[in-house]
C-alpha cells in the first residue's frame, strides 16, 4: 500500500525516513539486549518499522514510543517462540548495526547476567537503564502499570546486584 501522493504524505514519509536514520541503530541495539541476538534485533526492528508504515500511522511525538512498545512486544514473541536450547545461546554476534552494543568484556558479563533475569524485570532494567525511560514511558512500553515497573526494576537491580557481587568474588 502507498502512501498518498499529497503533501501530507510526502511529508509523512520524509518524517519515517529521519526517524528511521535517527533511531535504528539504537533501536537494533535495545532489542539485541532484550533477545539477546543482533541479527534477530535487526529482524524485529525492521519488522516494527514496516508495520508502522503499514498502520499509516503518521509520524508524531509519540511515533518513538510506538516503535519501543513494538520491538519489545515482538522480542517477548521471539524469545517466546525460540526453543528451550537456544534462550540460553552464547552472546550476541558483534555484526550488523548493532556491532557496536556489545564490545567489551564488562558488557559480555552484564549480558549473561541479563540474561538470568525473568522477562519482564530484564525489560524494565533495559528501558531504565539503557534507554533512560521514565516509569511513565517503561510502563507504556511494556504494558503495565507504573507501580509495577518499580516493583520488576527493585527486583532487577536486587538480582543483578547480588548476581555481579558473586562473580566479582
């Protein structure tokens, strides 16, 4: 389906295309901590894009919001749908536009260590600490309430405090 050929739509689709030049790359690198896989990431926040454009969903303020609740809804449908063999699979690959997520040992370490965490509580951790969301723009990603991002991000840091102290020993 296209877009209309009005100045409006014109517009619309230059607005996708910088946000799509602006954010993709984070995007990609967000998702590849939440799924733990780049070439997956890349995947699913292609798919988020499409399905944006698709919605003919016009470009706003909150177009940015949108597009984090998609790739973390379709990163639960992933891992969801992964075999039980391959959630636990090796680090992410350092390739593609998520190449630059994941490079230091220190990073590899609070990967696994992410990993370890339940769904809900590493998606929280992730849109806390690496996308610096507030509770308002978490609980709207994830689809809970604010209360409950408090309660998943105490929990989240509890475990990944306890989990790195005993490494560290």
């Amino acid at each position: 389906m296209r877009w209309p050929c009005s100045r409006a739509g014109l517009d619309d689709e230059r607005a996708l295309i910088t946000l799509y030049n602006q954010h993709y790359s984070f995007l990609v690198r967000l998702t590849a901590l939440l799924v733990g896989d780049t070439s997956s990431a890349e995947q699913i926040v292609q798919d988020s894009f499409v399905a944006l454009r698709q919605a003919r969903r016009r470009p706003d303020s909150d177009t940015l919001s949108y597009l984090r609740q998609a790739v973390v809804t379709r990163s639960r449908s992933t891992l969801r749908h992964r075999p039980l063999a391959g959630r636990s699979a090796a680090a992410p690959a350092r390739t593609g536009a998520g190449r630059h997520a994941m490079t230091s040992l220190e990073d590899q370490t609070l990967i696994s260590v992410l990993r370890e965490l339940p769904a809900r509580q590493r998606e929280v951790i992730v849109l806390r600490y690496y996308s610096d969301l507030t509770d308002a723009q978490i609980a709207a990603a994830v689809g809970i309430s604010r209360a409950a991002v408090k309660s998943h991000t105490a929990k989240a840091a509890a475990s990944l405090h306890a989990v790195l102290d005993d490494r560290q020993q």
